[in-house]
C-alpha cells in the first residue's frame, strides 16, 4: 500500500492522536441526573421521580429514583424539575441575520459574515434547549455544511443539525435572492441549486449532496418572503419533484418542500417527498393525501404573528405583509384539519425568519392548534427524530441514546410557555446550562 510521506508535523500529531485515544481508553465518569418529572415521549406518559444514568456520551439506563446509584456517579439534581429529551426543530435557517426580508440582505455580507451569525445562532439554539436541528437552507450554498462540521468537531458550540446545503429552485423562484435589478448577475454560490428541467434538478441534487449536503430542500412554490413570487403558485411539475426525490433517495436521503399553494403540496407528495415546509394553503384532497403517504407535515404555525407584530412596527413591503396574512391563519386552519386526519406532525418553525432562541414560542400554538400538550412535546422530539431519521439515536430518553436532556421548572406540561425558560440543556453528556 502507498504510504503518505512523513511531514515534520506528523510526530506532533502522533502524539496528540496517542492522547486522545489514552483517553477514550479510560472509563468516562457516570452522571446521574435526579429528575423529579421526567417526560418519556415514547409512551407519551410523564413518570415520577425517576434517574437517568450518563457514561460519556451516552444515556445507559433509567431507573426508580429510590434505585442505588453506581459508586462514584456525579449527581444533577433536577428533582424539582420536569426533564425532557433535548428539543428538535425541524426548520431552522442557523445561517444569516433575522432582519427585513426586501432587501438584497445576503448580498451585503461576507461568507466570514454569514459563518459567524451561525456560530452565534446555534448557540442560541442550544441554549434555548434545541439541542437537533433540521436547518433548510441557506441562500449562500454550504455554509451551513461549514457550521454543521464545525459543530461535530467541537469547534463551535450549537445542536446536532442536519442540513441542507443550499435550495433546489427555479429561476426568480422562492429559493433564489430576489429583488435586483433585471440586468444584475446574482453570483453563482447564491445560486447553486437554480434548476429549471428535471434534468437540471438532478444534476443540482448530485451536486448539493456531494458539497456534504444531508438532504435536499426544493422549494416547490412561491415564497411569503421572497420578493415577486407568489405562494399559491406552483414552482415545478410534479415530475420534476420526482427526479429530485428519486436522486436523494439514490443517495439514501430524502427531500423536504417547501410548498405553501395547495396544488404544489399535492405535486410534492405525489412525488414521494418526506415533509412538506409550510403546508399554508392545504386543502382536503392534500390533507388526505398526505395522510394516504405518510407524508410529514412541518407548519411554522407561530411565525406568522411575528412577521404581523415586527413587520409591521419596521415597515417591512406592502408585499411580503399581505403574502403573511394570507397564509397565516389558512395555515393554521389547515394545520388543525391535518391533525384531526391524523397527518404525522413535526415541530418546526422557521427560526432566522426570527431571532433564533425564540424557538419554544411555537409550542403553545401547537397546543393551541389542536395537539394535546404531550403530542406538542413529541412533535418536537420522538416525532421530530423520526423524521429526521435518527430516532436510533436521539428524540427520547432512552438507553443507547445521546444524553442529550432539557428541563423546566416545575409542571411544564401544564403551560409549554414554560419552554421559554429551559434552564438545564445537557447535550452529549455535557452540561451547558445550569447545576
Ligand atoms: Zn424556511
């Protein structure tokens, strides 16, 4: 076998490898952690007095509180608490500035620039108690994919994501950076994903998923915050979402749309796609079908008061505030009907639309909607892993899952408002917030 030719570094980087792996040899210290509520979302049920054992990364058992704990075990004390599996948000934008959306806004940072706001945003989020995120897209192509790395190495701090890379759209679609002046070259990095043929949809999904995309965002309708393209209106045929769905799952990943118009959603779940994003102008026939595929439904049911309040104290266009008020409560509307058909729900709520942190915000609304609080909790959890496709590995508090563990004070089954005040997250075995 060829062997790499020895560098004057390598002894160094030896020695630190040889480090690390005398560590790892070492047996990680258990944590024990006392919770006095601890909400399990596979069975939907809240248990009493109950500790959760940690050895690294890992949680290796759950057990009765009046249980012997091992010798030796660091002890978190959430007795007074109600503890939860780390939240998901299953539609986050880590990347960018939270700000008015009718300007030409990403044109006017850096990459450094828009790296940065993600390193601040994913600390945000993890203090907030979202300790996994879906994040679907960015308009400057991978740079999520930079943060999510960063992340995982232990560079940066923020929650475990799964990303993106950049959005699969058409031309002027709601996907591209809209607004300019019809002779002005958008650069290419803000338009990696641009397809206009099924063809081109397939060629763009090679190439995002090779960039280290973990899978594909299409923006299959218009956009409430893109300038000139309209929500109700379909973007691609439903075969050309088909050849996006058929190339991820080529690579053993799977596609979520954004679709907000009726007939695009319905477009989007004839083609197989996993989620759609949005979901506003649903009808029966979607609702239906969505039910019929097992399709995942992600409504960022909360956001639309945001947009109403902060748009309209910052003046943000005439455009975008008549698109909100026309998805708004038809998205809700249909969210409630979703539910009631028994459509599989997932928490996600368009964070960088709003300043990230705020997350939780949404967990009343979907209460308020039409889940029990417990199913509001599960979306946000069990149910949101699985459709992110690690319920293997997180989404509850289970042996052989990450320790990945929030909690409140006191009942926070009784008011999810309490969720804006997470005061413990411990993600991976470390604590970052709290005792
Ligand atoms: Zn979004």
């Amino acid at each position: 076998m060829p062997r790499r030719r020895t560098s004057t570094l390598a002894p160094v980087a030896l020695m630190s490898l040889l480090a690390a792996g005398a560590a790892r040899a070492q047996e990680p210290a258990v944590i024990a952690v006392r919770a006095g509520r601890l909400v399990d979302v596979d069975k939907g049920e809240v248990r009493r007095d109950q500790v959760i054992l940690i050895r690294g990364d890992r949680i290796t058992a759950v057990q009765p509180g009046s249980a012997r704990l091992p010798a030796g075990a660091r002890v978190i004390d959430l007795s007074r608490a109600t503890v939860v599996p780390g939240l998901i948000d299953c539609h986050s934008h880590l990347v960018g500035e939270a700000e008015a959306p009718d300007v030409l806004a990403p044109l006017e940072r850096t990459e450094t620039q828009e790296a940065m706001s993600g390193v601040r945003n994913a600390r945000a989020t993890l203090m907030a108690g979202f300790t996994t995120v879906r994040d679907v897209g960015t308009y400057r192509a991978f740079v999520d994919v930079g943060l999510r790395d960063a992340i995982d190495d232990g560079t940066v701090i923020g929650p475990r994501m799964k990303v993106a890379g950049a959005y699969v759209t058409v031309s002027g679609g709601g996907g591209e950076v809209t607004g300019a002046a019809p002779d002005v070259v958008v650069p290419p990095a803000f338009r990696f994903g641009v397809a206009n043929t099924a063809d081109e949809v397939r060629t763009r999904v090679r190439a995002i998923l090779n960039g280290g995309a973990d899978f594909i965002k299409v923006i299959a309708t218009g956009a409430v915050l893109t300038a000139g393209t309209k929500p109700g209106a379909s973007e691609y045929t439903e075969e050309q979402l088909r050849a996006a769905v058929e190339q991820a799952n080529e690579y053993g990943t799977f596609v979520a749309a954004h679709a907000h118009g009726a007939e695009g959603i319905k477009r989007a779940v004839r083609a197989g796609v996993r989620s759609i994003e949005h979901g506003s102008l649903i009808d029966d026939e979607g609702i239906a079908l969505m039910k019929q595929h097992g399709t995942w439904l992600v409504a960022d049911i909360w956001n639309g008061d945001y947009i109403d309040s902060v748009g309209r104290a910052q003046h943000w266009s005439a455009e975008i505030m008549r698109k909100n008020t026309e998805t708004t409560d038809a998205q809700r509307v249909g969210f409630r009907k979703a539910v009631a058909a028994g459509v599989r729900i997932a928490y996600g709520t368009d964070s960088g639309v709003y300043p990230h942190g705020l997350n939780a915000m949404q967990l009343p609304y979907m209460v308020k909607y039409g889940l029990t609080p417990m199913q509001a909790l599960q979306s946000a959890t069990i149910w949101a892993a699985q459709l992110m496709q690690w319920e293997d590995r997180l989404g509850s508090i289970a042996p052989g899952k990450y320790a990945d563990i929030i909690a409140v004070d006191g009942d926070a089954l009784a008011d999810l408002h309490s969720f804006m005040k997470v005061g413990f997250v411990m993600k991976g075995g470390v604590v970052y917030k709290g005792p």
